[in-house]
C-alpha cells in the first residue's frame, strides 16, 4: 500500500512540475538552435536533451518523498506519523455462570530509540513508567501497558484480575464491540486483537511513515555518512571501503574492454573469428555473473584474484557485443568510398571501421560499468573483508538500514559519476558522433 501511495505521488509530482515548470519556464521547453528545426526525433539521440529544471524539479520530488515517508525533523509537509502518547480501551469479562465486568487498559506509546539512549548514569535508557491508575472494585481490574510505536505487545488482563482464564473468563466485547478470538477492533490510537487463545495484543496506528529499522530519514543517513568516515565499519572507513570497491570494478573493466573489444572488431571483420567465437559468446552473455560464483572460488581461490576475474566476466560479453555490433553498423558506402579513393586495408580500418565503431563501443562500456557496479556486491561476498557491498551485506545481516543506504547512496553517486565522466570523455573523443 505505501509503495503504491509513492509511486502515485511521484507520478502526480511528475504531471504537476511540467505543468508549473512549462508556464513559469517557458524558455526552458523552447527548443533552440537547430534542434529546433528536427521534425522526427525517434532515434535520433542528438534531437532530444535533457532539460535541467524537470532534473532538479525530479531530484528535490525523491527527495521530498524520502521526507514524507520517514519521521525526519526536516520542516517539510509528511505523511500521517505512527501515534504516540497515552491512549485505553475498555474490555469486557464473561464468566461461564453468565456475569460480567468491564475495566481499561491505559497504554502508553513512546518512542522505540528510548530505550537506545544512555542517562546520566552512563546506563542504557529504559522504558518510561507506566499510567498509575486505580485497579477498580469488580472482579475485572484496569491495566497499564507500555509499548513502542511500530510495536506491538500481548495484554495479559487475567494478571490482576480476581478470577483467572483458566477458570473460565473470557473477553467478549472490546469498546463496546463484540469480538471473538482471532478478531480485531481498530480506533484511531491502535488495533486490539484477540490471538486464537483469547489473550488480547495491542499495536499502536502506524500511520504511513515507515520505522528507522526499514527507512531511516535522510538527516540519520548523513549522520551515519560522517561517522563512517571518522570511525569506520568492519575496521575500515567509508573511504577504504570505496577505494577497494572502486579499485576491483575499474580492474575487472580494464581487461574486460582490454580483451573483449579486439575479439568483437575480429568478429565483425572475419567469417571465421565469427563463426569460432559466436557459439561462446551467445552461450555466455545470457548467464548472469552471480551464477559464476562457485566456479570463480574453486578456479581463483577466495581472494583478490577471484573478484576481479568475477568483474572482468561481467564486463566481457558486453565489450565483445559492442565492439561487434560497431564493425557491423558502419555504412558500407563510406568503406566503398575509401576503396575509390584508395585506401589500404589498414586504413579502412584506422580512418574508417575504428571511428565509426566507438560510438557503440562507448555504449556498451557504459553498460557494462553499471553491470560492474551492480556485481560488486556479489564479488564481494566472495570471502571479501573490505569494500562497498561487504559493508552493505554484513550491515543487512545486523539491520542496520542507515549503513546499507549509505553504501547504496555511495554506489549510486560514483556510478553516475562515472556515466556523465564517458558521456563527456565521448563527446571529447568523438566529436563527429551523429554527424557523419
């Protein structure tokens, strides 16, 4: 339900910043230059740009929903929170001879990182105290609960009480409302429910924003950022965890481009080299580099070898299918206009084949750094001590959804990072892309 309540207001954030931008912005969806004069853009990649007010407006919209589904103090508009503070409901008793009585429970919800906190004393913090409530003159006495939001506890009414479950009493009403066991009665405070024993739970209202345990609110994010770089996890800093990480990804790219680029041109030049090396390649690209794992420990050992080698398969196929379908893109007139003007093979090659190929070689290396990037976690977990997705896997297995952000949020900016760096190295290098 809270997936499907993002995904709609992302969409509505969508559809109503083109709406605003578009009247407060105008120059900024006028085309300029000599875009303006394309009447087709499908396929056409130089016809379409990215505007920058809908990438700002899109970036702050994330952002925002990040806010609104978390308990941050940062002062913008949020989903209804979980209850806290001091709520009851009245139960009511039946004996096996027929008679009844009626008492409270008075809850008291607080907040679960209470207890996570250290007192004057130097000791872990504690539950607050219970309501003080008088216990009442029939048979059935009131009740005092403590609970934590986005917890939930078992009611044990019978502990006071003058005639216990075992003797035959037994709740049949809760607010009022009839109730059997396994039912439930909701009020806006929380959901009282009968197990299938009789015995009565209650959970606080959650509302929609969702606990630190599954979604720690971005200011408890770079909270941990900082203390990751001062104080480090698993014996290394966020820094050294992304330097080994890092290190491995451009590794296992270098020799994937290094090796795969030179089988792609033989197979897009030579019958031969594509009939010798297709079966393997075919073979090869669909299987995902996670089902190599048990190969790569038994052939390269558990160490630094045998990432790498993982990284550098994941990188491979992709490079060879670029460098092949580059060879094969090139327009056949432009070769034949070399021949007549008379061009070696090896210039064909150098002035032709080569310059017009790096545009889908750019490509494909961009591909494979983000299938690079997406693998590193589980080269890592090929006995690894340090690195970005070790940092992530053992925080999961702890819980620790603020440290696992960190790591993703890290991978995220680095491999976007790297994507605008070749989009620029390509335009620095193939300036004549799209126009020849």
């Amino acid at each position: 339900m809270t997936g499907l309540l993002v995904l709609v207001l992302y969409i509505g954030a969508f559809f109503g910043s083109f709406f605003i931008a578009k009247r407060v912005f105008k120059s900024a969806f006028e085309k300029k230059g000599f875009n303006r004069l394309k009447t087709v853009t499908f396929g056409d990649e130089s016809a379409i740009t990215a505007n920058r007010v809908a990438s700002v407006v899109s970036v702050i919209t994330v952002f925002w929903l990040w806010v609104a589904f978390t308990n941050s103090t940062i002062p913008l508009p949020k989903m209804p929170g979980p209850f806290l503070g001091d709520t009851s409901f009245t139960y009511t008793v039946q004996l096996e001879d027929g008679t009844t009585d009626e008492a409270v429970v008075s809850v008291r919800v607080y907040r679960e990182d209470i207890q996570q906190t250290v007192d004057e004393s130097g000791e872990p913090g504690r539950e607050p105290d219970p309501i003080e409530v008088e216990p009442g003159e029939g048979f059935a006495k009131n009740d005092t609960l403590t609970v934590a939001r986005y917890a939930f506890k078992v009611v044990n009414v019978w502990k006071n009480d003058e005639v216990s479950k075992k003797e035959g009493s037994k709740i049949i009403t809760i607010n009022g409302q009839p109730i059997e066991p396994g039912g439930e009665v909701k009020t806006d405070d929380g959901t009282i429910r009968l197990t299938e024993k009789g015995t009565p739970t209650f959970e606080p209202a959650k509302g929609l924003r969702m606990a630190r345990l599954y979604l720690p609110a971005p200011e408890v994010v770079l909270q941990r950022f900082f203390w990751l770089n001062k104080e480090g996890y698993q014996g290394y800093t966020l820094f050294e965890h992304t330097r080994f990480s890092l290190q491995r990804v451009l590794l296992g790219f270098f020799f994937g481009a290094l090796i795969g680029i030179p089988i792609g041109y033989a197979m897009g030049l030579t019958g031969w080299a594509r009939g010798w090396f297709d079966p393997i390649v075919e073979f090869m690209r669909p299987i995902p580099p996670l089902a190599l794992i048990p190969l790569v420990i038994i052939w390269f050992g558990i160490g630094e070898l045998g990432k790498v080698v993982l990284l550098f398969l994941a990188a491979l196929w992709i490079m060879i299918i670029a460098a092949r379908s580059g060879v094969s893109g090139v327009a056949i007139s432009k070769v034949h206009a070399a021949y007549s003007l008379g061009a070696s093979k090896w210039q064909i090659l150098s002035k032709v084949i080569v310059p017009n190929s790096l545009p889908d070689i750019f490509t494909g290396a961009r591909v494979a750094m983000g299938v690079c990037w997406g693998t590193v976690v589980a080269a890592e977990l090929v006995a690894a001590n340090v690195g970005l997705g070790k940092m992530i896997v053992t925080a999961s297995k702890f819980q620790l959804t603020d440290i696992i952000i960190v790591g993703i949020i890290v991978i995220g900016v680095i491999g976007f990072a790297i994507e605008v760096g070749m989009r620029k190295l390509e335009s620095w290098l193939i300036p004549w892309k799209g126009k020849i």
